[in-house]
C-alpha cells in the first residue's frame, strides 16, 4: 500500500509554489454570487516593511476572508496600501534633504513621487508570502483591485465627500486656537496627540496681589506663557484663598491685570494652590478660555516662535523664551524657587514634538452636536471583543471641540476650493480631481464674471482620506453600494479615536447610516515577557524572519492556536512559533496515513466509525460557530486536540486492523465503513483548517483528492444513526488502562491479554478492541485485565 503523498515531511519551500499559483489564477478574484461579505481591510504605509503586528492581523483577516468564501460567500478583500501625507513627506524630506519650508511645492510633491516610486513593495511581497488571498494583486479600479490612497481616484473621492459635507453645511472655517505641532507644522487634530512625561521645571513666580499690594506666589511649568496670563485661579475649596476672590492680580515682567476667581480646575495641592491661566498651556486651558469667554491672548506663531504679543521675549523660540523670562524673574527677584519635575505633556503622534497651541484658520467638521448619534451607532455595531466598545464610547464622551479637517502640508488630497476677488467661493465639480494651488476651474465667478481665482493651498487631515475607505471599495455612487454597510472594519485599538470615529462620523454624515456591521478590535504583540517590542530593547521579532526560518504555516497556526488578540495583548516568540509547527508534522504523518487507502462507500456503518464521525460533526459545528464571530483561536485548540488526542492517538489506533484487515477477520462492509470513516474525517478535518492552514491544506488535499480545497464548501454534519453509548473520555481512559497495565508488566503493546473485563458500554465495538489490544478474550462488567 503506497501513500498518495509522495514527499516524507512538510516544508516551507512548498509554499512558494502555491502562492505562486495563487496569485496567477484568479480564485481569490471578487465574483459576485452570494451575500457579499467585505473587509474594510487598513492599508498599511507603502514604504515601511510589515511588523509582527501587521503579520499577525492580516493572517487573521485573511482567516476570517477564507472562513466565509468557503460558506459561499462573496468575499471582498481588497489590498490597499496608504500613500498620503506625512510619513511620505518626513520620509521624502530625509532621503533627498528637502524641507516643506524651503522646497517650491512641485518640487516637494516631485520627490515625494519619486520616493514612492522606489519604496519597495516589500510589504506586497510579505502578504503574498503569508499566503493572505487579497482579491488581487494588481492596481485596477475594479470592485476588488488593490488601490493607493494618492490614486487619482481615490482623491476624487475625498474631494467629492467635501463638497458633499460642504453643500450640507457640516464643513465650516474659524479662526481659533488648536493643536500645533512645530516638528510636522500643521495643525493637528485631539485624536492624533499622546501624552508622555517630560522632564521640566516647575517655577515658582511672584504677583502682586493690586488692592492690597500683597506678594502671591503662583507655580508654572511655562513661565514664556505669562504674556498670556488670562485669569489667576484657586480651588472653590481652598480656605487659604477665599479672600481673594474677586480680586485683582498683577502679572510679573508684563505688568497685566487679571482677575483672581475660584474654580474647580485647580488643585489645591498642586504646587502653591494657586494657578495661572493662559490661552496656551494646554487643551485644559484651552477649554478654560472657551469656558470662561476670555479672549485668548495668541504669543506663539506657526515656526514655534513667540510674536509681538509676547514683548520683549518677542522673536525668540518657545525654548529660548523661557530661559529669558527665567532669567529676567531671577533679576527682578520674582522667582522664589525652582524644582525638576516630569511633566504630563501633550505631543504630536506622528512626530512625537511637544504640540503648541496656536490660532489659524482651518476647516471643521461638525462633530461635537453629533455626539449623540455617534453614540447610537457605537451601540449598533457589533464589536469584537464585545468589551472593545468601550474604548470608542469613551472617545465620543471626551470630545469637546470639531474635527479640523484642513492641514499645512503638500502630499496629500487638496481642498477643492477657489476665491474669487469678489469673495465668492468656489467649489469644485464632484467627480474629477482638482489641484487648485496649480489649477483655474473651468467656469467663471457666478457673482461677478470673473476667471482668475485664487486657490486653495491647504490639504485634508490623511485622516479624512482615509475615513472614506469603506466608501471607496464599496464602490460609493455606483450600484454596487447597495452592498453597503461594510460586513467588517478590522483594526487596532489604539487608532479607534481616528480612524474608527472619523469614518462612522463621515459616513453618518454622507449616507445617514451606519457603515459597519462588525468591528473586530485587536491589541498588540508583546514579546515573551510581556513587554512592548522595540528596537532600542533589542526584542522585536521580525516577520520577515519568520518566513525565513519557518514558512508561513507555523506562524499562521500560532496566530490561531494562541493568538486570542481581541482579550488582550498577545506574546510572541521564536520558540512559540517553531512549537506550533509540530502540529503540521502531525498533520502530514496522519494524511500519509490516511491516504493509503481507497475511500470507498460504506453500507453499513460500524459504531466506531459513528463515534468518531460525530466527534467530527460537533467540531464542524463548533468552529462554524465560532468562526462566525472572528474567534479562531477556540476552533483551533480543539481542531488541535481532535488531530492529536481523539484521531491519532485513539481513533487510528482501533481502526488500523479494520482498514487494513491483513488476516481477514473482518468483513468487506466492516472495512468499507472504516475506510469511509478515516477519509470523512480527513477531509473535514483539512476544509475546517484551510482557512488556518492554506498552504498544507490546499497540498494534501490536492494530492489525496485531486481537488482544490480553497474552492470547497464549509463543511456540514454528516448524518449519522447511532449514537454510541461511551463518550470520548470513557474511550480515551479504557485505551489508556490497558496500555498501562501492558506497561506495567513489562509487555509490548502488541502483546496478547488472555482475560479482559471491560464495562458493557464498548460491547458494540467488541471486534476492534479485540484485534487492537490482542484480546483473547473478552467480557463484560467492571474493567479487569489478565496476562
Ligand atoms: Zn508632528
Ligand atoms: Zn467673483
């Protein structure tokens, strides 16, 4: 008896032929034919190679993609890669040593062009080999294709969602003080700044308290700040201050006249208990401004320097400030004391500088009166983990302040406006994409005639960009958008306040409706201690490294069999992935096996074999169901345990006589029914763990069936007669006894047992315990074992 697979183990170097393969044919090609199950998958930078995170979520969407093209759906799983705004332009700004400052805007947009045209599609290739079935590989504008955020297309549909958002009165400009990050010079939005402990000095200043020329002592950490000074402020607790409410205070150095109030935002323990507000300290002081309706004083410009407003500290860095004014109180003996201290401070995402807060006109999109419908399609979705909800409701509760859309910088989607000098403003037409700083529009001004305009040089936030995602690969304005809302929005936990918020803000806005079904929510890859991964620790652990050493089937296994990413962080190691493999070597070692016989048609099915189907049929319905809700990890521990434990270690023990039947002991019908019952199992076993698996699956499978796995049917329950009266651990345990008490008398496996009692529960499978421990023989009632 020969097996139908011919090589001795798995190895990695088979995949490369079937990816391969893969991305040649068309299998994974969008067909629309049933439900349309789409994955609004996050495009990752075009210029950075894939990290262990990427890895990781991707072989997980492309489960959750496999999973439901095998239930007969239509399954839209576009590759989309981010090729906008800042990352390119940092990256193009180091590479050719331009600067957004000094480089003439073509020029800029050139290079950043150019950079991308050399970046390597590395991160392409890592998909291909991970073996995720993307619908396609090539760039096209087909339901399905892969596309670029800076596609001409896809900029169509930015600019044309603002003109919509425009038209409806959502989108309006203001002046007002924001976000401001010196390092990426632009505004930015709440959701994109972090907070991190900075070391600062914390200074103890003297005012004069005017009425009664009294010394108060107030601590700052910005000392630069108090030309700005709007209001001294203590806690409406604080006994020691109540006399000075209503009260005037006079600033040092500017000698500027400032009320003293109580109010809450001061702590009595902080410093002396005594707190000066200013227009730009912080988003507290921020919202304490816009509370108090006090007229921001604005002393910093967009280069992060002081301006007129700041006096004789005018012209100087943010930095340098505030060393002049230190030493300026030092002089004039205002300063009492000085004390290091690490600071809370607000700092931008992407650049990781210290955010200003300055005032510039910019465009907003109103988010804060929608709070309230937010919220409900917050509760609409389903998201995966149930408990990963929260994290979205809490960002919708902090939002204070709308959602300035419009940036300082040059490779990214243009706001598509003109001004004419009559002060008419001039919208694009929807459907074309428009660079007004370098383009007229076509018609006049509708007011006065004219046809010079002035463009718009301001960009969009990427993030606006990118929040149309699920508008973009459903096709919104065609047809096929009646396949809305989007089945899946996968992504991490940390980008839920931008990218998750601000494309159910859009979409909301532009259909009225919600746009996801489900969210699944992942968290990050920790490495074996349980701490962040980074290269300065030394402990990050390559994908690509991966795919060297082991292929992408032991990683992809690891990713379900421990990989339960939505409950919390997750740790990796080398030796954790290498560990997984050994179940394909089980795998491969049990089809060999298996594939020696013919599978045949069963007449009569014996009640080993009912046994051992219906195991099987309970996992078809347990992975189905759990598969349902994005949850691999529980599926493959008991597809895990099936293959090693319940098959192998038992069920191929007792079944091997029977299938081989070498002396005849058994008849025809009783080694068809085994045959069946082998080759059922494999295949079920293989379709339940080709979304897992598709590389060794899909190779089995082909060489056992001739068939291509990845184009088969889930699998349903077969229905079976009988339902035998042992369970699996009663089977497991029996097996285990006798095995026991051969070994504890010294015999082999193989050798015979004169007398065995075993319960009457395994009457029915008499023949194949017989022939599998060499009974000779054997009764019923309590278990007993003879030499
Ligand atoms: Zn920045
Ligand atoms: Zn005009």
């Amino acid at each position: 008896m020969e097996s139908k697979i011919k090589e001795k183990n798995w190895s990695k170097d088979f995949e490369k032929t079937i990816y391969e393969s893969w991305k040649k044919s068309d299998v994974y090609k969008f067909k629309k034919k049933g439900k349309v199950f789409s994955i609004d998958t996050p495009p990752p930078y075009v210029n950075t190679p894939i990290h262990i995170g990427h890895a990781f979520t991707y072989t997980l969407m492309d489960m959750f993609a496999r999973f439901h093209r095998m239930k007969g759906e239509s399954v839209l799983f576009p590759l989309g890669l981010d090729r906008n705004g800042l990352p390119i332009e940092m990256a193009a700004e180091k590479k050719f040593k331009i600067s957004i400052v000094h480089t003439p805007r073509e020029k800029f947009i050139e290079h950043c062009k150019k950079l991308l045209e050399e970046s390597s599609s590395e991160s392409i290739d890592s998909f291909l080999k991970l073996g995720i079935s993307f619908n396609s590989w090539e760039k096209g504008n087909d339901v399905g294709d892969m596309y670029f955020t800076d596609s001409p297309e896809y900029r169509t549909l930015t600019q044309a969602t603002f003109i919509n958002l425009w038209n409806k009165g959502l989108i309006y400009e203001d002046e007002r003080i924001n976000n401001y990050c010196p390092g990426c010079r632009t505004t930015i939005a709440d959701a994109e700044i972090e907070y991190t402990d900075l070391p600062s000095t914390f200074n103890n200043i003297i005012f004069t308290v005017k009425e009664t020329g009294e010394k108060i002592i107030i601590g700052t950490t910005r000392p630069e700040l108090i030309c700005t000074c709007g209001m001294v402020i203590f806690n409406p607790d604080d006994q020691r201050y109540k006399y000075l409410d209503g009260k005037t205070a006079i600033t040092p150095l500017f000698g500027k006249e400032v009320p003293i109030r109580s109010h809450p935002y001061a702590e009595m323990e902080k410093g002396t208990g005594l707190m000066m507000m200013c227009s730009m300290g912080d988003q507290t002081d921020i919202r304490f401004f816009r509370e108090m309706k006090l007229d921001p004083v604005i002393a910093i410009d967009e280069n992060g320097h002081m301006n007129k407003n700041a006096g004789f500290i005018a012209g100087l860095s943010v930095k340098d400030a505030r060393e002049a004014v230190i030493n300026e109180l030092k002089g004039k003996e205002l300063l009492v004391r000085q004390k290091q201290l690490e600071h809370r401070t607000p700092i931008c995402e992407r650049s990781k500088h210290p955010v200003e807060f300055i005032s510039m006109p910019e465009f907003y999109l109103k988010q804060v009166e929608f709070k309230k419908e937010m919220r409900r399609i917050a509760e609409e979705m389903s998201f995966h983990a149930p408990h990963s909800r929260q994290i979205l409701l809490d960002w919708i509760d902090s939002i204070t302040i709308d959602w300035p859309i419009s940036r300082r910088r040059f490779y990214a989607t243009e706001i598509p406006i003109w001004y004419c000098k009559c002060g008419e403003i001039m919208l694009a037409e929807k459907g074309k994409y428009v660079q007004p700083w370098h383009e007229q529009p076509h018609s006049k001004c509708k007011k006065c005639g004219a046809s010079q305009f002035r463009g718009e040089e301001r960009v969009f936030d990427t993030w606006f960009d990118s929040a149309n995602s699920p508008l973009y690969i459903l096709k919104y304005g065609t047809d096929f958008f009646k396949h809305a809302p989007c089945t899946l929005r996968p992504q991490g936990k940390e980008i839920v306040r931008t990218w998750l918020f601000y494309t159910i803000l859009k979409a909301y806005h532009i259909t009225g409706k919600n746009i996801f079904d489900d969210v699944w929510i992942h968290y990050h890859i920790v490495d074996e201690k349980g701490k962040k991964m980074s290269k300065s620790m030394g402990n990050v652990i390559d994908p690509h490294k991966i795919l060297e050493r082991f292929g992408a089937e032991p990683f992809r296994i690891w990713c379900a069999v421990e990989g339960n990413l939505n409950e919390g962080d997750l740790r990796c190691s080398f030796e954790r992935i290498e560990g997984a493999g050994k179940t394909l070597t089980k795998l491969w070692n049990v089809a060999k096996f298996v594939s020696m016989f013919s599978q045949g048609k069963h007449t009569n099915l014996q009640p080993l074999d009912e046994w051992i189907i219906n195991e099987m049929n309970t996992l078809v319905d347990y992975s189905e169901k759990y598969y349902e809700l994005y949850d691999f990890h529980n599926p493959a521990i008991r597809l895990k345990n099936f293959l090693w434990e319940t098959f192998a270690s038992h069920y191929l023990e007792l079944v091997k006589n029977r299938a081989y039947n070498e002396h005849g002991k058994f008849t025809a019908s009783e080694q068809a029914s085994a045959l069946f019952a082998l080759h059922y199992c494999m295949q079920t076993l293989l379709k339940l763990l080709a979304p897992v698996v598709p590389f060794i699956t899909s190779k089995i499978y082909n060489d056992l069936y001739e068939k291509d796995i990845h184009l088969e049917e889930f699998p349903k329950p077969l229905h079976v007669k009988h339902f035998t009266d042992f369970s699996k651990e009663d089977l497991m345990e029996l097996n285990s006894n006798i095995w026991k008490f051969k070994k504890d008398n010294g015999l082999s496996l193989k050798a015979e047992l004169s007398d065995v009692v075993v319960p009457e529960k395994f009457h029915c499978i008499e023949k194949d315990l017989i022939a599998t421990h060499s009974i000779k023989s054997i009764s019923y009632g309590n278990l007993t074992m003879k030499v």
